[in-house]
C-alpha cells in the first residue's frame, strides 16, 4: 500500500517536472509581430567599482551601438582603481558619456542601489537600459533590439545575458545553473507572470522606476536591484521580454566558484521577499526534481526496471528536446551534451545552498 502511493506521488513529480519543460518552450513559439524600429533616446546605465580594467575592455562594444540617440550614464561608485580615468578618457572622444561620481560623502548607504538610483535621476531620457562593466552586448543592435520592446502598455523589458563559454567543469555547472534560472524568468514573465530578472540586461523607464518608489523597498538589502526591482514594479501587462540574438548580452565570469556559490546563497535569501505564488513555482520547480530523482531511485529497486525505466527515459527525452531547441536559440553551446549530468549537478548546487543557509546566514558580500 506504502509502495503504491509513493509510486503515484513518483507518477505526480514527473509530471511535474515535464510540464515545467514544455512551459519553458513557450518564449520560442510565441508570435510577434513585426516591431517598427525603435528611435527614441535611450539611457544606458553602467554601476562601476574598481572596474577600469572591464570599462577599457567592453566600453567600446557599448559606444559603437547602431542607434539613433543614446547616451552612456557611468556610475562611478568611489572606486579606488583608476576608473575615472578610465571613463573621462573614453569621454574625451564620446560627447554622449556622463560621469556620476558618488562619493565618500555620499556613500552613506553603502549600497549599489544608492549609487543607481543617482544614475537613474541624472539619466537624461526616459527610456533606461541597465549593463554591468563586465558584459558586452553581442551585436551593435543591442540597444534597438530591447528598445523595440517597449510600447504604451510594456513599460519593462527582460533580457538575456549569456556567460561568455569557457573550457573548464566550474563555468559548464555556472553556464547550465544561470541559464535553467533564465528559462524560468523568461517563459514565465511570457505567461503573465514576471517575478524576476538579470541586471545584465534590463530595461525600464523612468516613470516605471519612479512610480514603484525605485528601490527604497529594499535599499538596505545588499543585492536585488534587478529582481526585487521587479516583484515592485512588474505585472502581467507592463513587462516585456527580448529573445533575439541581437538583444544578447556576454558577461566575463570574473568569481571564483566559492563566491558565486555564496552569491546564489545570498539570491536564495532575497526570494524570502518574492511574493508567495513566485515563491510557490521556484520551490515547485525545485522540490519536485528532487522527489523524482529520490522517489525514482528508491522505486528502481521495487519495479521492474522497464516501468523505471520507461520514466526516466520519458524525463530526459522531454528534456533533451526542450533543452536543445532553448539553447539553440539562446546561443549555448555544448550544454545539450552533457544533459544527465548537468540536471543532476543543478540540484546538488540547489540541495547545497539549502543546507548553507539552514545552518547558517551568508556572510556580507566583499
């Protein structure tokens, strides 16, 4: 009796677990029409600290876009590097830079969110389009490519920022890790339900900013200017998302593994302020792949391996297909080959941030 319901519970995960996948197509059969091409001026904000180095490297890809009118709003948040040097010197060159520096005296807050939010207000136009120091976008219609998204009613653009691919098992698990969170914001923000969003590539208004108080909900807290940006502001009508090629951004991972582990423990403890039905489906996603892999081992030895097999070999097929049509589209390379492995890795990485935050509180972010 026992071995019968915790069969239908297995039957009940997996279930899950596939609709969760088909739900994740659902970005890449959607129909758009055809945008006209955006020409309004465009703000595109960079929070720099200590980022000469990255400044000198990307910067260029940034000022080179093919758009009609943009201007390049830099945060320089009291950097001791060179940073300044950096960005006046690009300036010498390109009228459409704008220094913000925020100093020591201004630096009360100790806080990212502080220095955009002065960004933000010396922004010279209403549409706002947000890149970190250590990205690039991958084509020079980046900045047309999000900008088209906006409308009357979409005052909120999603994009997608990939890790730039490198040949080593950390930046495989990280690129696998980072892309899976990016099908879930993505296709559900598709379905009415946008609930968060990566800071690489985001874009907003003004107004929209203003009208959900910026970020004064959460100023104290050290990460979430995107996606606790985003539980403020977005809804199932204002916010847009952007899958072109073009619209891509390309980050540089510059972490260690161990501290973007403590990153995603830290991320972990932002969701306690995630609305609950967002809550709900991130822990439904989480908690249903480890009952189907738990429940699905312990049957194996009380079936005969042809029913076991016959749903593990459904999983990985639905898997497969969806995963290799995402990464396809999403220009990530190599993930599809590794596909067993990489679920699996994916949630020891989640089981592991679990218990480091049970038994203890993330330590503040360096």
């Amino acid at each position: 009796m026992v071995l019968t319901v915790v069969f239908y519970v297995f039957i009940a995960f997996t279930a899950i677990q596939i609709a969760y996948y088909l739900v994740f197509t659902s970005v890449f059969f959607s129909k758009k029409g055809t945008k006209k091409q955006a020409t309004f001026p465009v703000s595109v904000i960079i929070f720099a600290k200590n980022n000469a180095e990255n400044l000198t490297n990307f910067l260029p890809s940034i000022l080179s876009q093919n758009y009609p009118t943009f201007e390049v709003v830099l945060i320089d948040n009291n950097s001791s590097d060179n940073t300044e040097e950096v960005i006046n010197s690009f300036a010498l060159t390109n009228s459409n830079i704008k220094l913000v520096s925020v100093e020591n005296n201004e630096a009360f807050w100790g806080s990212k969110k502080y220095a955009l939010t002065l960004g933000i207000k010396a922004a010279k136009y209403e549409y706002l389009l947000f890149i970190e120091p250590n990205c690039k976008p991958i084509s020079e219609f980046w900045i047309s490519e999000m900008s088209q998204e906006f409308s009357i009613e979409k005052s909120i653009v999603l994009g997608y920022s990939t890790i730039k691919n490198e040949k080593n098992i950390s930046n495989f698990l990280i690129r696998f890790y980072h892309f899976i969170s990016a099908l879930q914001y993505l296709n559900f923000a598709k379905l009415g339900i946008p609930f968060m969003a990566d800071g690489k590539n985001l874009a907003y208004t003004k107004s929209e900013f203003y009208r959900a108080k910026g970020y004064i909900n959460h100023m104290k807290q050290e990460l979430g200017e995107d996606d606790l940006f985003i539980q403020d502001a977005a809804n199932e009508t204002n916010t847009a998302f952007c899958i072109q090629k073009n619209s891509f951004t390309e980050s540089v991972f510059l972490q260690t593994f161990s501290n973007w582990f403590l990153n995603q423990r830290k991320k972990v403890f932002l969701k306690k302020r995630y609305q609950p039905k967002h809550r709900f489906l991130i822990g439904l996603f989480s908690v249903s792949k480890f009952l189907f892999y738990v429940l699905g081992i312990i049957l194996c030895f009380f079936y005969p391996y042809e029913i076991m097999l016959s749903f593990f070999g459904t999983y990985f097929l639905i898997q497969f297909i969806v995963i290799g049509i995402a990464s396809k589209r999403m220009e990530e390379k190599n993930l599809i080959f590794f596909l067993p492995f990489l679920d699996i890795s994916f949630l020891l990485i989640q089981i592991s941030i679990f218990i480091a935050n049970l038994t203890s509180k993330p330590t503040h972010w360096k």
